[in-house]
C-alpha cells in the first residue's frame, strides 16, 4: 500500500457535504449514498449499514466523520460520526419558495 493511501485511510477525516443516492435497484430503492462535497468530489458511504438513520437525512447538509480511501476511481468513506446540520430555512432543501 502506498504511503498516500495509508495516510488517508490511518486519520480521521471530516467532510461537509450533501447526502445523496448513489445507487438504486431495479425498483428504485437506495442501495448505496454518497456525500457531495464542493468541487464536485463524491464519497461513498462504505458502512451505510451501520448508519441507517443516513437514509432520513438525503439532500440535507451533514458533516461525516470517518477514514477515507480510494481505490484510484472512487472514494470511500467508513463512517465513524454522523453530525447533521440544524434545520433552518437556509439549509432546508425541502422548503419551495
């Protein structure tokens, strides 16, 4: 393993970002959800499992705390914390003007 990647996987990292579906089944139930973060950079969440209540806060703000890695294609994220936002009418993406 390269020094990098150790790196990455061997620290806590945050990442501040949007919930959304990264995956469906023939059905359209969510298989997999990934955080957007700015930059267009997206994180798949390795331990979705583990953090269902992650379902109930899709297309919200949260801040994820976890150790990151990348098998050179697509980012990872094993979940530690799980820190959402408060809801107000700034971040409240369910709100219609």
């Amino acid at each position: 393993m390269d020094t990098l990647k150790q790196k990455k996987c061997g620290t806590l990292q945050d990442v501040l970002g949007v919930l959304v579906p990264y995956e469906r089944d023939d059905q359209f139930n969510i298989l997999k959800v990934s955080i957007a973060c700015a930059g267009e950079r997206e994180i798949v969440i390795e331990n979705l499992s583990q953090h269902a209540n992650l379902l109930e806060l899709l297309r919200e703000p949260v801040l994820l705390k976890g150790f990151i890695s990348s098998d050179g294609t697509t980012e990872t994220i094993n979940v530690k914390k799980v820190i959402p936002f408060v809801k107000s009418d700034f971040f409240n993406s369910r709100n219609t003007i």
